[in-house]
C-alpha cells in the first residue's frame, strides 16, 4: 500500500511517499480503508520529534517508533480482528490512528467512533483532534456558561473554528482574534465580535472576560491575564515556541506554579481524543451547532506540503489529505 513514512525525526523532506506493506489487525483493532485524513499540529510535532519531550512520551527517542505518519482518520472498515464488538466490514467511522496517512490502517476499536451521518468522510476527516481539544478547552477546562463572555485566540485555525462554535453552543458570547482574512469566516461561525490582531493590539481592547481560551499561544501570561475579568479563568490550549527543548510549553509549566497565587484560575490543556468526546461531538454536529470548517484537500503525495502550509498559519479552518 502506498503511505507517508519517515525514517528519521526532521522538517518536510523527512517525509516521503512509499510503499509498505499493509497492517493486519490484531486483537481489539480495526482495519479500516482510509479515504481521508486530517493535518494538525500534533502531526507535525510527531514528524520534527520536537519538542523533546515528544520522544520522551514513547514516540521513539532516535528516531520514529511509528513510521508512518497521519492521526485524524476517516475511512471503512475493511476487517475486524478478534474481540472487536462495535464494528464490522462496511460500517463508516472516523476517530485517531498512529499512522493514517496511508491506504490502510490498523486502529483500536476504542479510538473509533461512527461517522456523523450528515458528514462526508473527508469532513468526518477534519473532526477528531482539533474538535475534540476545542470541547476539552469550553466544557471541561473553561467551563462556559451561558452568558459569559469568551475570548478566543487563533479563533480561525482548525482549533479555533470548531472552538467558536462550540463556545457558542455551550452559550458564551464570543470574541475571536485572528487575522484579516480569517474575519468573515469567524463572525459567520458566530462570534459576536472579532478582532483583526494584524489592525489592531487584542491586549488594548480585550478586558474583563469571563473565559480566555488561547489557542494561538503566542502572546504572554501577563497579556492574557491582563483580558480576565478578576475571577476569569484562562485556559492554555496553544503553545508552538521554536524552543528544542519545551517548544510552546513553558507557558503551560509557569501556569501550573502560578495558578495557586492569583486570583483568576490557570489551567493548561492536554490534547486527547477519547471515544466519549468523538460521540458528543457527533451529537453537537447533527444538531446542527458545529460544522467542520475544510480549507483545502491535499492528495497524499502532498501531505508534507499540506504541514507546510500548517505551519505557515495559511489554513482557514482545517486542511485534510485525501487517499
């Protein structure tokens, strides 16, 4: 089968489109026909083997313990192994998968979910990671109520979109920040304000939110606390700094020490994509309050340019690859 594979950690051109052999699935696994799969930043962090602590984590400390690259994943099932209960040949799902940049791939059945009836497999495609970060940051971490006010950075990338509107599901009045291009696109997934950070300094505008969901991960403790209203709760879901060692995280780390000695509640996010959250988040989508948001297809073969243009802060909403 054709598939994304790198041998070694480093930038795009340690990706490269080859043939391997097909996975077999074991006991509790699915094999499952990719047709589609999403681009996030979780991909690329796995691709570079930074930051460090990334290897650290059981993802190979020399070089990938998983070959093939790709997490978001939507496709049929093409065979079940021993024990698997929820699906047979033929059902259509979406869900997380080390190494879905492939034709095939073998998945836990426990990291499968149906798919939304009302999706597309290639929109199923840009759900899992990025939409259930965004539930993780309203519900569980910033715990939005209806009425508060919610501030949202990097409101119009594959995070922040579904963020937006899950904000809004829960009931929050949304300011989003993002760039000029990405405007329309936030205001018409019903953020009742935004803000142009390339016009304009959110920091001199944005105060006195209930909740601060930053997803950019770009600007300060200090800045972002400074957009609270004095018992708000800021909520670190981004964090993509060049340092080797930390990366973005250092923010996170001082958060935690900081968060018992003020007054506004701190908490750092931690991405994860467990089987209850795939199944609210197919319940908000047929309702109706949440729609994927998909800039662009790549074909496989341009997967690595795809994570280019990730990287580069190009994509409105989410990019997915295409098999």
């Amino acid at each position: 089968m054709k598939a994304i594979v790198q041998d070694r950690f480093g930038s795009f051109d340690a990706l490269e489109l080859r043939d391997v052999a097909r996975p077999v699935a074991g006991d509790g696994e699915v094999l499952v026909r990719v047709h589609a799969a999403g681009v996030d930043q979780g991909v690329w962090h796995l691709m570079a083997g930074l930051p460090y602590p990334v290897r650290l984590a059981g993802f190979g400390l020399r070089r990938p313990k998983f070959p093939v690259r790709g997490r978001d994943i939507a496709g049929v099932v093409e065979e079940v192994g021993r024990n698997v209960t929820r699906f047979a040949p033929g059902d259509e799902v979406f869900g997380t998968s080390d190494g879905s940049y492939a034709e095939y791939a073998a998945v836990r059945e426990d990291r499968l979910a149906p798919k939304p009836p009302s999706l597309t497999l290639e929109q199923a495609a840009a759900v899992p990671a990025s939409a259930c970060t965004a539930l993780k940051a309203v519900r569980d971490a910033g715990r939005v109520r209806p009425g508060q006010r919610v501030l949202i950075t990097g409101a119009g990338g594959g995070v922040g979109t579904y963020t937006v509107q899950i904000a809004k599901a829960f009931g929050g009045e949304v300011t989003g920040v993002c760039s000029t291009g990405k405007a329309d696109l936030v205001r018409s997934l019903g953020a009742e304000d935004v803000i142009d950070y390339t016009r304009e300094d959110f920091a001199t505008r944005a105060r006195g939110f209930d909740v601060a969901i930053d997803i950019a991960g770009i600007r300060s403790l200090r800045v972002m606390r400074a957009a609270l209203a004095p018992r708000g709760t800021l909520v670190l879901a981004g964090g993509e700094g060049s340092g080797r060692l930390l990366g973005g995280t250092h923010r996170q780390l001082v958060a935690l020490v900081l968060n018992p000695f003020v007054g506004h509640t701190l908490r750092p996010l931690l991405s994860a994509e467990p089987l209850e959250d795939l199944l609210a988040l197919t319940d908000l989508i047929e309702s109706g309050a949440v729609r994927p948001v998909i800039d662009r297809a790549y074909p496989l073969d341009q997967a690595p340019e795809a994570l280019r243009h990730l990287r580069e802060g190009r994509a409105r909403g989410k990019f997915v690859i295409t098999v």
